[in-house]
C-alpha cells in the first residue's frame, strides 16, 4: 500500500484522472458483460423479447380464477 501511496504522489492530477476515468470505462464493460447490456454498438447479445398477447377468452378466464381466490381469501377471513 506504501508504494502506491508514493505512486500516487510522483503523479500529477492529470494522470491521477486520466487512471480513473480508465479503471471506471473497465468497471463499465464489465458490468455490461455482467448485465447482458452493451453500452455501445450490439454485439448479437440477447433479443428483445416477445411480447405475447392474450385473447378475450383467456384474459376472462385468468380474471375469473382471480376471482374464486379473491372469494375464497374473503371467505377465510369472516
């Protein structure tokens, strides 16, 4: 730790910002490795995905089975 505390010193304000700015951009990259995001141009990473639509019928019966456990939670509670 000593000797780069003394590296440190030896440096101008400069450089100091110049290794800095150096180590954030790496911390950037690999966290959008980590992420599966690119900051920059796409690199054939994941798709978007797709958005799925549901029809009339299916959304009523999803709302009448929410239905039947809002009930049976109203039930249980009396």
């Amino acid at each position: 730790m000593r000797s780069h505390c003394a590296t440190l010193l030896r440096m101008n304000t400069t450089e100091i910002l110049s290794q800095i700015e150096a180590e954030i951009s790496r911390l950037e990259q690999a966290r959008a490795l980590l992420t599966g995001t690119s900051s920059g141009a796409s690199r054939g990473g994941r798709k978007a995905k797709r958005k799925y639509t549901l029809s009339a019928e299916a959304r009523e019966k999803i709302a009448a089975a929410q239905r039947k456990r809002w009930a049976k939670q109203k039930k249980e509670a009396k």
